[in-house]
C-alpha cells in the first residue's frame, strides 16, 4: 500500500514559515502532493524544501507568485512528467506525476471556476483535456492517484 497526502499550501514559503516541513516529518507517508506552491524553484534552494529522505519535483508557473504544483517521493520514481504539451496547464504549473511501475501519482491543480462564467469556461476546457489524458494513461494499463483536493472526478 501507497500512503499518499495531498495538501494545498497556499504557498509553498509561507507554509514553510509556519511549520509545514516539521509536520511533513511526522506523516510518514511515501508519497506528498502539494498544490499552489506559489513559488518558483529558483527560490527553493534552502535544503529545507528538499527533505532528507525525499526526491522532489516542481513545476512552477510562468507568472510569479501563481498556482504551481510539487510532489515529494521517499522512493524515487523511474520517472517525472511535469508537462503534456497545452496550456493553461504547462505554464501555469498545474501537474506533476510520479511515475513507477504501472502506478502514477499525480498532483493536480485545476483552475477554480467560481470568480465569473470566463473563468468557469476556462475550467470546463481543463477538465475536456485533462480527462482524455487520464483515459489514455488507464487504457495504458496504468494505476492512477490523483491527488487534487477539489477534483471533479
């Protein structure tokens, strides 16, 4: 069994402020994704956003202080995929995945559709993507955790 913990930190500094990494110590889990980590990773290089114990992969969006998505792994995937080649998605940092044998996890960020009816369009086309993509990793023969702590699905 995968103990998986997904958290939204509202920024991935501030919440290291108020103590995330001496909590993340406690959890024991094997794998953590974080969502809107708000950071870009030229500004985690404090080894406190690298744990003992953990491998890490960021993927920050292109506008500072927005979005952004990281999973922590105890056991190092065979591989990272932090892009799938469309927008909103790439630039503004929402996916990460760890991929192992046949299971990936995946930290997700979707855009939030409450703050008008464009903003709400903008989150029905992420999802019109995003779920052929989860198809085409099942038809694959994948195992999936998505890790998204407002997920449609």
């Amino acid at each position: 069994m995968v103990r998986v913990i997904t958290v939204n930190t509202n920024g991935i500094r501030a919440a290291a402020r108020k103590g995330f990494f001496s909590w993340l110590e406690t959890q024991q889990a094997d794998v953590v994704c974080i969502q809107e980590t708000k950071a870009q990773q030229h500004q985690l290089s404090d080894p406190l956003f690298h744990p003992q114990g953990y491998v890490s992969a960021f993927n920050d969006a292109h506008k500072k202080g927005y979005s952004g998505t990281a999973i922590y792994c105890r056991t190092p995937p065979q591989r990272f995929v932090c892009e799938l080649g469309w927008d909103p998605l790439d630039s503004e940092g929402r996916y990460v995945r760890a991929d192992y044998d046949k299971l990936s996890v995946i930290s997700l960020y979707m855009p939030s559709g409450s703050s008008s009816d464009a903003a709400q369009q903008k989150k029905d086309d992420f999802l019109g993507k995003i779920y052929p993509h989860f198809v085409e990793l099942k038809t694959q023969g994948r195992e999936l955790i998505i890790c998204e702590l407002n997920c449609p699905f």
